[in-house]
C-alpha cells in the first residue's frame, strides 16, 4: 500500500500574495512594511496594515526568525521603582535562555508612534510595557507580526483583550489607613500620585473607605496631588505641615513621595514619628535604609515583572491564555515611621 503525502498550501504566502494584489504592490513590499522597514510612502503602508487587518493575517511562529529578546518598553527609567522592574523581567528572561532590551518611548499612556516600526525590526519574542496601553493600530500591528505583549501596572483600565499585570492597589490603600486609624491618628493627608492612572486612583479610593468606614472625615484640601516622586512628598508636606492645622499622619504614594516628606518633616523640627507618622507605598529597598525606617505598603514589584515576563513568553507558544489579567496582593509592612499621635 502505498501513501501519498499531499503538500498543504503555504497560507501565508498565499494571503501575502493576495495582500499584494489587493494593495496594488509588491510583495517585497508588503514584507517591508510587515518588518518595519523604510522604503514605503505612508499612504501605501497604511493601506497594506489595512489590508493585513482585513484579511486576518497573522505572522507564524515558523515564519520569522525571532530575536531572543524581551523587549520592555518604560516612559522613565532613572528610579528605584524601574530597577526593582528591570530586575523581575530579566530574571525571567535569563532562565529561559533570552536578553531584556530597554527602550525608552512615549508617555505612562501610549509608547510613541514610531517605536512601532522598530519593534516589527527587532522582532522580538514579546513586549511588556510599563504604565502604557496600546492603541488599536499598534495592538493590531503586533499581533499580525505575532509579537505578544503584556501591560505592566496599567494606567488606565485595560480592555478585556489586553493582557495586564497589577496589584491590589485599593487594598494597599485601606490597608495604610486602617493601620494609621488604628494607632490612633484622626488628622490625616494623603499625596497620590497622578489622578488619570488608575494605580493613583485606587489607592486613593482605599483610604477614602477606610476612612469612610471609621466615620473619619479627611478635608479635601487634605488630598494633594503629585507624580509619585521626591519633589512632591517635599513640596506637598511643605504645605501640608505649614498649616495650624497640621495632620498628624501622612499617606504618601510612593516611597519616594514619603522620603521627601520626611525633608519637609525636618526642615520644620518634627520627629518622625513622634510628631508625624508616614507611610510610603512601594516597599522600595530605600525604605528599609531611610531614618527612621519607613512604614509602607509592599507592592511586589519583582514578582509582578516575573509573571509578566513569563505570561509574554506564553503567550508567545499558546495563541489562547485562558486568564489574562492578574492582580497580585499587596501587604502592609510596619517599620519606625508609624506611632500614636502627639497630643497637640
């Protein structure tokens, strides 16, 4: 008996080709626009993602060579907040054999429109951004090159198909709180971080519930904004504590956020925590090291960046991941900066 064996159709050759025909172009050109590459007007590139769209077309695996690089995408990276990151993704990476590459682009909402085209050069086997979402375009993009990725902290609520890595920001909140209340402290300020990132939001959201449920009412003028770094715990607990009125607690956002705080605490003669209590968000190592040693709500940065990393990397083999959004818990780590209120 004998078996016949019948040769299947290159599929994507075959929608290339159409890709081509339809556009009115070469293929070589609708290569180079799939690869990022220059040599193409806007107008035609614009028409070929059309017609990549439109025809479902997406890159297979066998296709392409892929770099083993894991790119990750930051709006900034000069904090210890993007080390304790860097570190996570390239633990990850390491033990499966890839390189992390670092890019800087855009703002904490979107990447810059042009890093699209050097993603699609680099080929990498994933992208994980920090803060941003994508748009349409550019998810569309990625996911015809077969390139997956995966939002990291996102500033915003991702849609259900975009996969995401957090943590219980509300609960992180509730929890400083609760701790602050429990010690006694009424007289309470909060500095968040910015208010269009849902990771500020919801912290803010949590001390107002815990507020809410110990029937405490926090002024609003006791709720100032900054962006998560030194300069506005400094410049916000300047004003904060130059009032008759001063609170006799401050929750900060972030750990950096809580040390400047702490300058503006000196600058005026106030012990930390006999006349203040602080508590600082993050968990950075810095908050072990800072006198007295900081009072703060651990967000698993390292473990998040790992998840991420390897949820990048599946999504890579496995075109259906069942669970795409994760929140990881966050905890309350009591250390000097916290006591009993001052009897003022």
């Amino acid at each position: 008996m004998t078996t016949e064996t019948v040769a299947r159709p290159n599929v994507s050759r075959a929608t290339l080709s159409r890709v081509a025909a339809d556009a009115s172009v070469s293929i070589s050109t609708v290569s180079k626009v799939l690869n990022g590459r220059a040599g193409v007007s806007d107008e035609t590139r614009a028409r070929v993602e059309d017609l990549l769209r439109d025809h479902g077309y997406h890159r297979r695996n066998s296709s392409q060579a892929v770099a083993p690089l894991i790119e990750l995408v930051f709006q900034q990276i000069d904090s210890a907040w993007a080390i304790e990151i860097i570190a996570g993704v390239e633990r990850v990476a390491r033990d499966n054999g890839m390189s992390v590459i670092l890019t800087l682009s855009g703002d904490r909402h979107s990447p810059s429109p042009d890093w699209i085209d050097g993603v699609m050069r680099r080929q990498p086997v994933g992208v994980i951004l920090i803060f941003s979402d994508l748009s349409t375009d550019h998810k569309h993009q990625l996911r015809t090159r077969n390139i997956p990725f995966v939002v990291l902290d996102p500033s915003g609520d991702p849609a259900p198909d975009v996969p995401s890595i957090g943590s219980a920001n509300w609960s992180g909140g509730y929890q400083a709180t609760r701790h602050l209340l429990e010690l006694g402290h009424t007289r309470m300020a909060m500095i968040t971080g910015p208010d269009d990132m849902l990771c500020s939001t919801a912290r803010l959201s949590g001390f107002r519930a815990a507020l809410d449920a110990a029937g405490i009412s926090v002024p609003v003028a006791n709720v100032l904004t900054g962006q998560f770094h030194h300069e506005d715990g400094l410049e916000r607990g300047r004003e904060l504590l130059s009032r008759p009125d001063r609170p006799t607690a401050i929750f900060a956002g972030s750990d950096l956020q809580a040390l400047g705080v702490y300058e503006a605490a000196r600058e005026v003669g106030l012990s930390i925590p006999d006349d203040l209590s602080v508590v600082g968000y993050d968990d950075l190592k810095i908050a072990q090291w800072s006198g007295p040693p900081l009072t703060t709500v651990r967000q698993p940065l390292n473990e998040m960046a790992e998840e991420a990393t390897r949820l990048v990397i599946r999504l890579r083999s496995e075109r259906q991941v069942d669970n795409l959004r994760l929140d990881l818990a966050t905890t309350l780590v009591v250390r000097g900066s916290t006591a009993a209120p001052p009897a003022l």
